[in-house]
C-alpha cells in the first residue's frame, strides 16, 4: 500500500477472491469501483497514484500481468475499451504517465481516450512504458514486434530523468514537416539501447542517413539535440564496411549549430571502440576530434568521461594519434574554450624533438575552466607558433603523467605562466588531492622548490582572486638557515586565502624556517589579504596543533594576530584545536598578542568579534590602567575579556560593530571563564554600556542565547555593580532560552525591576520574548516578574515609543495574578503608548489601549495558552473584550490579528477556537463576533463554528455580518474556508437567506472595494426561506470586485446553486443586471474572468450577464 488513505475501494473487495498482489504504492485516490472484484488479479501498482480515472474496472482484469502506471501525474482518464481488455498483457508502465493518445480520427463518439490502437490487442505485450504527444499519434501499422522492454517518449513531453542502463530506451522530438518514420518508428531504431535526439529536422537527415549504412551495432548511447543542419557525425564517405561506433557507451554533444566534426572520412580500426562517456555541449563550429590523418587506428582505450562545453572552434582537445594512452581517463573537463591552444597536440612535433609522453593512467579529475589560450599542456608545432608571452612555459610540461592526480581545477587561466616543471615526473604529483586556484592573472610562483618535497598527498589549498600572488610555499630552496630542523610542509588540511593583492608573507612567517611546519593544518581561511601584516609568528606557533578554524577576513593590512616575537620562551598562546574564532574586517586590528602572553583557549567553541576599530585588548595590556570597578564610561577603557582570558569551552559569542566598545568584562576573569556561554550575540555596540555585571549572573549559568543589537549606549542589562545588599539578589537565568532586545535606544530596565531591585527573579528556561524600538520602555512585565514566567512560549512587542504596559505592577502582588501561563504568542506592533494589559488589571481588566477607558482583555485576564493573536496600531478605545470572559480565558485563541485599530469598538472573543479572521484598518469598527455574546445558554443544541480564515479589511463601520446576526440559527459553519471581502463601506450584504444553511464548507469568495454592495444573496423576508434552495457547496472561487451597487449575485426567488464553481473573476460590476433571480446552477461554469485577464462566454450564467450587460450599453 505505502502513503494511503484510500477512499473507497471495499465492498470488502469480494473477498479478495484471491488476489495475486495489488499494490497502490503513494495512493490517495478514491472509488475504483471494487477494481473488477480482483478476478485473479497478477500484479496492478498505481505507482505515484492519484489516479483520475482508469477504472471501468480495469477491463475486468483478465489476470492482467503487471501494468504499473508509474507515476501516475493525475493520468486524466483511459477507458475506451480499457487497453483492449488486457489479454494477458505483460507488463505496460507508462513512465510519468498518460498523455491523452485518441487519434485515428478520433469518432466512436469522440473518443475519450486511447487509441495507439490499443498497442493491437497485446499479445503478450512484453514491457513497454511509452508517453508519446504525437508523431501523429503513430499507427501506420502498429507493430512493436514482441518488444522485449523499451522506453519510447517521441514528442516534447518528458519529465523522466533518465538513470541508465539501457535496455533499450528511444526518444525523438520531432518537428518541421516530419518527412517519414513509424512503421514503428523504423522499428524501434534497429532495437535502440538508448538513443535520444531532440530537434529533428528531417528525422536528424534521416537518422545520420541510416547511421551511415547501419553501423548502429546495438548503440548503447548518443543523445545529441539541437542539430540545425549538422556538418558531420562521422562520414567516412558514406560508410559500409568497418567498425565506427562499435558498441558506443554514450557520447551526448548538445547545440549543434553546423557542428563541424566528430569524423569525416578514414576512421575505422575499431572507430570508438566502447567511447564510455565524452560529452562536448554547445559547439559554434566546433573543429575537430578528427581529421589530422583522419585518424586510422584511432584509440580512446575506453575514455572514461571527458565533457568540454562551449568550445569556440576548439584548437586541439586531443589527437597526438588520439593520445597514445588515455588509460581511462577518468574526467577532465575543459569548459569555455576561446580558441584553446592545448590538451595534448603534437602535429609532429617541432621544438627540436619528439614530443614522447603523456600518459594520464586513470587520471582522476582535473578541470581547467575558461581558458583563452591556454599556455601549454603540452603544444608544440612551435609551442602553437610562438609569440612573445610564450617564456615560462609550463602548466605542467617536462612531458607529463599525473598518475592518479586526485583533483587540480584552475579556472581563467590568462596564459598561465607556469605552475611546475623542472623535471617534474617521477611519477608526477604524488596523488595530489585538491589545488583549485580561479582567476590566475599570470601567477607569480606558487608552491615549487620543487614541489616542495613532492606534495605527498597534499590535501585541499585555493588561493582565489591571484593578481601575481608573490609566492606560497617555495621556502628558499629548503635550506635550513642555521638548523633548528623541521619544514614538513604539506599536508596541508585547508587553507583558502582568496583576494591575495600581492600577498607579502607567510609561509610561514619565513624568519625561522624551523618551525615551518603547521602539522596538519585544519582551515585557516584569510580573505581579501591587501598584503598582510601578520598572522602568527612566535614561531608559527610551534606547528599549530591542528589548528581547526581561524578565518580573518577583509584584511587592510592586519597588525597582529599574534606576531612580536623576542626569541622568549612562551608564557602561553597556545590554541591546540582552536575551534572557530573569526575576526571580520579588521582595519588595523591591534591586538590578538602584543606580549603579555596567556590566552590558551582549549578548545574554543565559536567567538567572531566582526569589524574591530583598533580592537582594544583581547589580550595586549601592560596591565593597561583599569580602574578598580567595571561598567563605566569613565573607565579608562580596555576590558573586552582579559585577565589574559582562557575561555573553557566558550560556546559561542559573536559581538560585531564594536566602535569602541567600553567593556564586555574582566574584573579577574579566569576560573572557568564564560563557563560555557551558549550564546550572547550584541551587534552596533556605538559606546556600549552595559551587558555585565550583577556579577556576570554568576558566570551566567550556560546562558542559551540572549542577543542584544543595536545598542546606542544600552543603559544596562544587568549591571549593579555594588550598592546592593548581596542577600537581597536572588538573579538566576536558569538557561534562559531566548530574549532579543534590538534597537535599546537608551533602554531604561529590563533587568526586571521596579525598584525592589532584582527580588527572586528566575525566567525558568524563559521560551523566547523579543521586544524592538525600546524607546526608553515603561513596562514590559514584572509583578516579579510573572512568577518567574514559567517558560513563556513567545510575546515580541514592537516599535516600543514609552509602551505603558503589558504588565507591572509589583508592590504586594496579589496571589491569584496568573497573566502568561505558557503563553503561545501574542505581539503587539507599534504601541503609542499602550495603555493596558494590565495599569493593574484596571479593576479585573487587562487591556492593550491609548486611551483610558473599557476593556482591552479585562476581566483578570488569564491566557491560558493563547495561541497567536497579533493587534498592530493600537490605540484602542473600547473593546477587543472583556463581556464576562473566563471560563479559562480565550480558550486557545487560534490565530486573529486585528491591525491599525483606530479607536476599535468591539471584537469579542466568543467563538472557541476561533481559526484564523484578520480585520485590517478598523476605522471604529462597530462590532464583529457580538451575537449577543455569542447567543447565550439558552439555545446551545447548535453552537459550532471554528470558523476557517475570513479576513474582511478596511470596514468603514462595518454594519452587520455575523453572521447576519444569526437569527435563532445558532451559527454552526462547520470549517468554513475562506471569504475575504475588503474595503467595506457599509456593506448591505453578504448572505442571508437565512444564511446559506450555514456555508457548508464555503471553499473562497472574495468580493472586494463594496461601496454600499447590494446584495449576494439577502432577502429575508423568510417565511421559513420561501422554497429554499440557494446551496454552493463548496463554491471553488468567485471574486467580483469593484461593485458600485452591485443589483444581483441573487435579490430572491432562488435556485441559483453552483456546484463547484469553477472561477468567476467578474471586476466592475457596474449594476451588474442578472445573475440570477431565479433558477442558474452552472456545473464547472466555463469562463467569463475578464479585464485584462479577458474570456467571456454567452450560454450561461444568465447568458453571461445578459451579454455583459448588452456590452455596456
């Protein structure tokens, strides 16, 4: 079975009258009336299911033999006469399924579906799959000759990726006056073994003229698609005897545009003796991979991937005899080309001596991307006949052989100007596992003395933008400048680089070859690099112990990052296994170790820093002057960390802009440093001015995020640095688990109080908050805080100017005060001044409002577990409620939203579970949800709703809706979906007649700008709704729009109807002029929309609105 449900299906499937498998496999469908009662069934599927349509009862089955119907995409029907019921069929498929085949001019009742004359009969099918959109719809005598597998696809149709191993595939595309082909597509292509070929004039000039006298020798791959009057694949003048492509093994070649190549004449030996891949792409007039001898006894040994791409006439890829040993290859690459000028060339040789090697055994990738011209890998013919950039001859040279290279990529290459030689073989790059380097710019030097020690598996480097690096590596020669030993260079793990603008030094800090060792590096990354000025030294840090992240960033000349360096013996520094640390921009940092050692950091866990303006410590202090206390602007600056800090096991930090911090802590740090932080964040930092003490909430107890931003000159965030009785602070972050503050401007508390100073504050793992603008608060909690706001689940509050309130209070709480418990969201937006939910619980009324009066919640509030709500403006004058809650409070909301709120009047809360309803820009509103709070007690044998979305928008006093204040209907509305109405003025109607018999399951509606509507639907004069009627079950769509006075969409004497609709659109209505008064109903409608998106049509909808109102008169 596998995704299910499968609506219907049973009569309890006759007994399963036994079945020989079934299947269904992603399923939803529904029906399939009890599928032919399974007479024996052997084997059905559905693959990707949601069928619609097959049954009628799958031709009773006939012990069917597989089917499938693979993925199925919404199949869109089959009958006629079910694949001419089955005789026995052996297999079938369908790949993404169906596409609608009739044809042999259609008739038998306009047909419906199949034909393909129903594959004539089947006997014993033997597999197939097919798509097919045309071809004109094939017959001509159907024969498939026993197929024995296949794919087939022929027109454009084809969502399939093909993932291959052959047997046996096909694919056409074909177009331009078709010339020819079926008798079943020539036989299936003399049996295919994958084939493909797009753009088809003239079938591919007969398919390459019958593969040139049919030396198709069972294929086994091609491709090739966008032809355009092709200029050769192969030729050999006009072929019979000898091999040509026996048994290819794919090739693939792409846009074609008058191709110029692959063969000519004189090829055979074995031809492309089992290709296995190649490739090529887009070609203009690509020139060659053949003519040169025409290369009798041409050999490719099995290449093993190629590919090239966009190849501007080439000049070489290849021969020197089609290169004496390819060994299998295994990639290459090659890519944008511009007149290329290398990949093996040799034309005999001249530059004084043969050529002689290559050799390439199972190459390993290598890539070398844009190209123009090249420099060599391996030319000749005097160096492609010389011209003045051709000294420093190598990319590669000294005549190459990689064995096994593992990676290289290089990427623009202009004239590459070396990259080794000196005799390099001796087995070449000793397995060199990665390099990369991009845009090349003539590099200067860059890794030989030689080879520094032959690179023994080398492992990752980059480099990036090059403009004339100025070395890495080389390490004069690798002479010991007075012996301390050790230079073990490679391998590497990582490095990047990247800008590079003239490098000027490391490698690694060369004062003291010694200690060149970085002993398996792990990352280090460096970026744009404007010619250094440090990173490390003290003796490159003694190896770096397996360094494990370090990146630095945009570089303008540096100034430290470790560095100073008297030959003294370490008092620490240290980082074995760094883990992360970043620093950003830099501009002439100033510090990471200016001596007065200590840092060890084991082993880090994330820090970044960002854009540092002369960092200030982060160690470097002669015991620069700190006064005695923390936390002040009159401080003489520096901490940011120190007492030479050690970190255990940070757990993240971040900090940003910085501009001159003013501190983030010491007063003797160590001992267990940020103990395990997990998380803190901060940003703009202009001048900062708190985020500490309250004595670093002893060591902030693995804090779980916090995040501050923009700070200009916080004014704190704990803080109190003494003046308190220590007994009277009882501050715990129990992990806190969110917070986010943003914009602070000039905060003014949170550190909860309301000068009972920090009194039992707990947040017990708080479950976010946020709050934004800040604008010097007043009041966001407290009444000590919530009962220590057991785990809050969500608020956000907003834009913040001078909030009044969202709770306070806090001198002599009373008990039963129970304003979040788990609150599930809520935000607020832009506050002007709040005024409630809570100036204190204003007489048993919590309430969001601007000016002092009614509501806004009230009644002593509660919450329990919200879930959503939102508001906006604000500014509320009376309601958004009270009207005797409780009773557990908005018993889980779900979802309101209210918006700019101009002096609300009203929205109450009576409908449990709510599910959705926006309202917009409010204007006064005048009530929505009233029904006499939500008609009482007294007729609760109806009382449904869970109404589903609404939305309703401007509502200039709305007047009326809800629901046509219900009447003794007592709502029900079982998930109604959807409706939407916007702008409002006033409204006169939507619905009535005595309302819908409560929407049954609306499905969208819309209407749009009102301007005093005028009905869809009304008139109630009731008499218990005259002859009833009216329905839309399950409308799908309308909409209406602009409606000045609408005159109609019903105004009595009813039927009207719709089952399911089917779009409408209709814009400006002007007094629109039927649609309905009396009966319509418009099974799947079938058009009108109109305006710019125009369609019409006439016979019906009240001939289409009597003609579009006589076209407007």
């Amino acid at each position: 079975m596998t995704d299910m449900p499968i609506l219907p299906l049973p009569w309890s499937v006759k007994s399963l009258r036994k079945m020989r498998t079934l299947c269904l496999e992603r399923c939803k469908l529904r029906d399939m009336s009890s599928i032919g009662e399974l007479e024996s069934l052997e084997i059905l599927s559905f693959v990707g299911s949601n069928v619609k349509r097959l049954p009628e009862e799958v031709g009773q089955l006939t012990q069917l033999r597989l089917l499938d119907l693979t993925d199925c995409e919404e199949l869109t029907t089959i009958p006629p006469n079910v694949l001419s019921k089955l005789s026995s069929l052996e297999s079938l498929n369908m790949m993404n399924s169906f596409v609608n085949w009739s044809g042999e001019d259609e008739e038998d009742m306009q047909r419906n579906n199949p034909s393909l004359s129903e594959l004539k009969m089947l006997p014993c099918l033997r597999s197939l799959e097919v798509n097919i959109l045309d071809v004109s719809l094939i017959p001509r005598d159907l024969l498939l000759e026993n197929l024995i597998k296949f794919k087939i696809y022929v027109g454009s149709y084809w969502l399939v990726s093909l993932t291959h191993r052959y047997s046996t595939t096909l694919k056409l595309r074909i177009d331009e006056g078709i010339i020819s082909l079926p008798n079943c597509i020539t036989l299936l292509l003399k049996q295919a073994q994958y084939l493909i070929l797009e753009y088809c004039p003239q079938v591919l000039k007969n398919v390459l003229y019958d593969m040139r006298r049919e030396h198709f020798q069972n294929l086994r791959g091609l491709e090739l698609y966008g032809n355009s009057d092709i200029e050769c694949i192969v030729d050999t003048i006009i072929s019979k005897p000898g091999a040509l492509f026996p048994s290819l093994e794919k090739l693939e070649v792409v846009s074609m545009e008058n191709l110029k190549e692959i063969c000519h004449a004189h090829l055979p030996a074995t031809s492309f003796s089992a290709l296995q891949e190649l490739d090529l792409k887009y070609l203009p007039k690509f020139v060659c991979l053949w003519k040169e001898g025409t290369e009798g006894d041409i050999c490719l040994v099995n290449l093993r991937k190629a590919s090239v791409h966009t190849c501007h006439k080439l000049k070489i890829l290849f021969p020197l005899r089609t290169a004496t040993d390819r060994g299998l290859l295994r990639y290459l690459c090659v890519f944008n080309c511009e007149i290329l000028q290398g990949i093996f060339s040799d034309n005999i040789a001249v530059s004084g001596e043969e050529m002689g090697e290559i050799v390439l055994p199972m190459l390993n990738t290598l890539e070398l991307s844009l190209l123009p011209q090249l420099k060599t890998f391996c030319p000749t013919l005097n160096e492609m006949s010389s011209s003045d950039d051709n000294h420093d001859m190598p990319l590669f040279g000294g005549n190459v052989k990689f064995p096994e290279l593992e990676e290289l990529i290089l990427r623009e290459l202009p004239k590459m100007k070396s990259l080794w030689h000196l005799q390099v073989p001796e087995e070449s790059f000793g397995r060199l596992k990665v390099l990369r380097i991009t845009r090349c710019n003539a590099i200067s030097k860059l890794i030989p003395f030689n080879m520094v020690q032959r690179l023994n598996n080398f492992e990752s480097l980059s480099i990036i933008n090059c403009d004339m690096v100025k070395e890495i590596f080389e390490i004069k020669g690798l002479v010991d400048e007075t012996s301390a030993k050790s230079v073990n260079l490679p391998p590497l793990k990582d490095l990047v680089l990247c800008g590079l603008s003239e490098l000027n030094h490391l490698w690694w800090n060369q004062g003291s070859f010694g200690y060149v060792s970085l002993q398996f590096l792990s990352l280090l990354t460096i970026t744009r690099c404007d010619s250094l000025t440090y990173i490390f030294s003290l003796s490159a840090l003694r190896g770096l112990n397996q360094l494990q992240r370090l990146e630095i960033e945009s570089c303008a000349l540096v100034k430290e990052i470790v560095s100073f360096e008297l030959r003294e013996d370490s008092n620490m520094v240290v980082f074995p296994q760094l883990h992360t640390l970043r620093l950003n921009h830099l501009p002439e940092l100033t510090s990471f170790y200016k001596d007065h050692k200590a840092l060890d950091w084991p082993s880090l866990k994330n820090l970044t820093i960002a854009n540092c303006p002369q960092l200030k410590t982060f160690p470097a202090s002669q015991c620069e002057q700190i006064a005695g206390h923390v936390g002040n602007l009159s401080s003489t600056e520096p901490p940011l960390f120190n007492e030479k800090v050690s970190f255990p096991n940070t757990e993240e930090l971040h900090i940003h802009y910085m501009e001159n911090l003013v501190e983030v802590w010491h007063n003797k740090l160590p001992d267990q440093t940020f103990s395990s932080l997990q998380l803190l964040d901060v940003r703009g930092c202009e001048r900062l001015l708190d985020v500490g003490p309250t004595y670093m909430l002893p060591r902030l107890q693995m804090l779980s995020k916090l995040y501050i931003e923009d700070c200009c000159s916080v004014e704190e965030i704990f803080v109190t640095k003494s003046a308190l009785n220590q007994d009277d602070i009882h501050v715990s972050l129990f992990s806190l688990t969110e917070l986010r503050l943003k914009s602070l401007p000039k905060l003014k508390h949170i550190w909860w109080d309301t000068d009972s100073r920090c009194r039992s504050l707990h947040f017990q793992n708080l479950t976010s908050l946020e709050v934004s603008g800040c604008d010097q608060l007043k009041y966001i909690l407290s009444t000590s805080i919530m009962k220590g706001l057991a785990q809050l689940q969500e608020l956000r509050i907003s834009s913040c100017e001078l909030v009044e309130e969202v709770v306070s209070k806090d001198i002599s709480v009373e008990d039963q005060v129970e304003v979040l418990s788990s609150l599930q969201v809520l935000k607020v937006t832009n506050c002007p001044m709040m005024k409630m939910f809570a100036t204190f619980l204003n007489q048993s009324n919590l309430r969001f409002e601007n000016h002092v009066s009614d509501e806004f919640f009230g009644r002593e509030v509660l919450l329990p577990m919200l879930e959503k709500l939102s508001i906006e403006g604000l500014s509320i004058s009376a309601g958004l409620w009270h009207n005797q809650l409780q009773s557990n409070s908005f018993h889980h909301l779900n979802k309101l939203k209210v918006k700019r709120c101009k002096n609300l009047l009203r929205l109450v809360p009576e409908l449990k579970d709510l599910k959705s309803l926006y309202v917009e820009e409010c204007d006064s509103l005048e009530e929505i949800l009233g029904i006499e709070q939500s008609i009482t007690g007294a007729h609760e044998n109806h009382l449904v709703c869970t109404l589903s979305d609404v939305n309703l928008q401007n509502l200039p006093r709305l007047a009326e809706i809800w629901w046509n204040k219900d009447l003794n209907g007592i709502l029900r509305y079982p998930m109604f979906s959807s409706l939407k109405v916007i702008k409002c003025d006033g409204l006169r109607k939507v619905f009535s007649a005595s309302v819908i018999k409560h929407f049954l399951h609306l499905e969208e509606l819309h209407l749009a700008n009102c301007l005093i509507m005028k009905e869809v639907v009304a008139d109630d004069e009731r008499d218990e709704y005259a002859g009833e009627d009216v329905v839309f079950p399950q409308l799908h769509s309308l909409g209406l729009l602009n409606l000045p006075n609408l005159t109609s969409f019903c105004a009595g004497s009813f039927t009207v109807k719709f089952p399911s609709l089917e779009y409408l659109n209709l814009e400006a209505c002007p007094d629109m002029q039927m649609f309905t008064l009396g009966p319509l109903v418009t099974p799947k409608l079938n058009a009108v929309v109109l305006e710019n998106g125009e369609q019409f049509w006439k016979d019906d909808l009240n001939s289409t609105i009597k003609h579009l109102s006589m076209a407007k008169v």
